[in-house]
C-alpha cells in the first residue's frame, strides 16, 4: 500500500511539473527611501510595475504565467534581492526573467566589470550587489530569457572594493579529486621527468592569462586529478604536447604554434613507505622562509575544538598581520576574485566552516607583518 501511495505520488508530481505553464518572473526593485532620489525611484517604480502588468497581459494571451516580486523601501535590501533570485523557480529553456533596479550605484577603481554595484539603499559597502552576480545567478538556472535593466550611477569610487560576481564559488572541491590518482603519479613513480615548453629552435608564448603550456600543463594535471587522464607521466606529457601543438597563437607575424618536449627517463625503487605522521609544509617566498601557510592551516585542525581556533585566531593575526590587513581570495583559474576581506573576518570564516579542508597562500605583500594576502580554498564540497 505504501508502495501505491509513493507511485501515485511520484506520478502526480511529475504530471505538475508537465502541467507547469511558462512563466514570465518579474523582478522589481526600487531605493525609494532615499532622502535624495527616493521620489524620484518611487516614480520608477510606479512606471515599471504598471507597463510590465502591462506586457504581462499579452504574454498571458500566449500562455505565460506571471509571477512579480517587487521591493521598495526597507525591503530593498541585499538580503531580500538574493534571496529573491537565487529562489525564482525557473523552467529552463522555457521561462523568462525580467529585472529592475532603481536606486544608487557605485563601481570600484580599475574593476573590468562594465556593470555598477547596486547600493540598495545601504551606506556600507559590504552590502552592495553587482549587476553582473544577479545575472550569474539568473542564468545558472537557464532560462530562456534574462533581461536586466538597472537605473544607477556607474561612476568610480576610490572607497569602493571590487565584489565577487561568481554565483557559485569556484573553489577547488576535494570530493571531485581522486586522491589515489596523485598517489600513483607522484609516489608510485620514479625516475626523472623533464618537459620543456618548446623544441629546439622554437619561441614559446603567452598571454594575460599565462603561458599556452602552463595553462595546458595544469589543466592535465586537473584532469588527472578528475580520472580522465592515466596517472602516468608518459599520459599526462603527451596529453600536454598535444593540446599545446593544436593552440593556434595569433602574432604579429600571423598564426604560429609551439611544440613542447619532454624526455622521461625511468629509475629503480619501489614505492615509499609512507608513514602516519603530523606533516608540515614550508613556505619560502624571495627568499623569506614564511610559517603563514601553517598558522593559517591549523586554524583548520579538526581535531581541536572550535573554542581552541577561536581563541588562536588572535595571534594568528597579531603574529602575521598588519592593522588593516586584507584577504583576497581566488578561485581556481586565478582570476576570479570570490571574496575580498577584512582579515579578522576571513580568519573567523575560516574557523568556522565547517567545508573548508585546506588555505593555499598563493601570494603575500608586505615586509615583516602582511598588509595583503592572496589565498584559495579547497573545500570538501
């Protein structure tokens, strides 16, 4: 009987999710507090609330439902707006995705986004949303339209930090990595590996984002990492060699290509005996040997309670860092900013988590104490 039920229940869903019409989701979202601009935002308000009831009605002729979410006053706020977003049902392929923001915006010096930060009615920065997360966040969920209109300032503010626009994080996530594979790569292997960039007698190039055959090295070493590629050296190398020579290079010259070469010359042994110890990992950056990376670290050790990290946090902090300090965290390519923090709230953070499994300290500024560093996270989801 329960069994009859589950079906006739499974059965029934399905058949709403069939029935569910398109949908056109309205987003509305006007600063109209402001002492300066507010009348003006509650006009827009009014305008943008009454000509999409408006276009609704037509789409309504050709079968679209219409679903409005409209916030003004104190509900227009950071909170509410993602909270909005991130929960629009959405039918992919199928729906349609409006929205308006009218209000203050801000932009950060030097930020490559053309899209302002949306100021919510809020003075502290922490809480303003850039254009360009909303519509991460809206095309994720693929619909078959996103239409983003904002009514604000886009002028730089030398106050204003750059804010992520990444919708989901790209951390590096421990649970897609075959830890086995970097097993038989490194420890199960002997013998010496050598691959240089390009043959004999040829240039090798690169770009912003890095060398043609650093990026290609690294993403085999992902792939190998992800199970795709044979965790051998003879696998990985070639895998390399081959996508570097097919990456056609523009010149000034024209289209060029480069080779690389490697040689791999096997040796004796056996695989180590890897004894159960608490390892460490030195850092040494220009020649400055940094505990960092450790301290950092052990603010992970799960082993202690979370009052203990708490409590270290402080002289993690007083030890490493100056007033002031700053933590910028990267996503796995290197160049996409997921966060930028104050760096007490990055430790706490940190401590906190309870997916974080690994800091990477990728760079460091400052002499003595760090006035900035630059960080990746590996999580276990």
């Amino acid at each position: 009987m329960n069994t009859l039920k589950l079906t006739l229940l499974s059965c029934m869903l399905c058949f709403q999710s069939l029935l569910k019409a398109q949908t056109l989701h309205v987003v509305i979202f006007c600063d109209t507090n402001d002492r300066n601009i507010g009348v003006n935002k509650e006009s827009e308000r009014k305008i943008t609330m009454n000509e999409m009831q408006t276009i609704a009605e037509i789409l309504e002729s050709y079968g679209y439902d219409t679903e409005f979410t409209e916030c003004h006053g104190n509900s227009c706020t950071k909170k509410n707006l993602l909270q909005t977003v991130k929960g629009l049902d959405v039918v992919a392929q199928k729906d349609i995705v409006f929205f308006y923001y009218g209000g203050h915006g801000s932009r950060a010096m030097n930020d490559a986004d053309q899209f302002p930060q949306m100021c919510l009615g809020e003075d502290y920065q922490e809480n303003w949303v850039p254009v360009t997360l909303i519509k991460n966040i809206i095309t994720q969920k693929n619909p078959r339209l996103t239409v983003l209109f904002t009514g604000c300032c886009n002028k730089e503010d030398p106050g204003v930090t750059i804010k992520s626009v990444v919708s989901e994080a790209p951390y590096t996530k421990e649970a897609n990595i075959n830890k086995e594979a970097y097993k038989k790569l490194f420890l199960d292997a002997t013998g010496v590996v050598m691959m240089t960039s390009s043959k004999a007698g040829q240039y090798s190039y690169s770009g912003k984002e890095g060398g043609v055959f650093c990026l290609n090295l690294w993403h085999g070493m992902e792939l190998v990492g992800e199970g795709t590629i044979s965790p051998d050296w003879e696998s990985l190398c070639d895998f390399v060699k081959q996508n570097v020579v097919r990456t056609p290079i523009n010149t000034k010259n024209g289209i060029v290509y480069q080779e690389p070469y490697y040689k791999i010359f096997p040796g004796g042994g056996s695989s180590p005996t890897i004894p159960k110890k608490q390892t460490t990992r030195t850092v040494t950056i220009n020649n400055v040997q940094s505990s960092l990376a450790n301290d950092i670290n052990n603010l992970l050790n799960q082993t202690l309670s979370k009052d203990q990290r708490l409590r270290m946090m402080e002289d993690v902090k007083n030890r490493h860092f100056s007033p002031g300090a700053k933590v910028i965290t990267v996503g796995r390519n290197m160049k996409t900013n997921v966060d930028y923090e104050d760096v007490d709230v990055f430790l706490r953070r940190i401590v906190l988590s309870p997916f974080i499994k690994q800091i990477n300290v990728i760079s460091e500024e400052g002499t003595g104490k760090k006035s900035l560093i630059t960080v990746h996270e590996v999580r276990t989801n």
